[in-house]
C-alpha cells in the first residue's frame, strides 16, 4: 500500500501531432522520397490486384477470402493516409 501514496497527481498532456524531425539534416533526402513512392505504388499494386482477383473470382467469395478482402482494404486505406504524412512537401 506503500507504492500508491507515492503517486504523484501529476497531468498527462496528450500532444495533438507527432512529429518526426531529422529528415531534413539527411543528405539526398530525394532518394527517401523516391524509396516511399516506390513502397506505396508496389502496396497500392499489389493490394489492388488482390482486391481485384477476389472481387473477379467467385471461387474465393468464402469468409477466408472475404477477411483477406477486408485486410487488403485496410491497408490500401491505411498506406494512403500514412504515406501523405511521410512525405516531406518542399
């Protein structure tokens, strides 16, 4: 009982962006740009053909394939919003 008298009542201040500094001290910065836009076009790709052979192919319309189709839709929604905050607009 000890422990808890030493708590402090202390107030968590959530901050309302993160932010990640570093990048701009990196020489060629371009070629992370490139690296990210490489990355999201091959998930984009790559989800896309999922997506689409799912959707196409009445075989795979069963709730395994349906939960793949969920999780690829996900993360194409994801990657979208992620990837426009990782790219430094300059």
């Amino acid at each position: 009982m000890s422990s808890i008298a030493n708590i402090s009542n202390e107030t968590f201040v959530r901050p309302s962006r993160f932010y990640l500094g570093g990048f701009t001290d990196i020489p060629h910065v371009q070629y992370l740009c490139v690296f990210l836009c490489f990355v999201y076009i091959m998930t984009v790709l790559g989800n896309g053909l999922l997506l689409s052979v799912i959707y196409l192919d009445k075989t795979f319309h069963t709730p395994k394939y349906m939960i793949v189709f969920n999780l690829a839709l996900t993360d194409l929604c994801g990657i979208g919003l992620s990837t426009s905050y990782q790219l430094p607009l300059t």
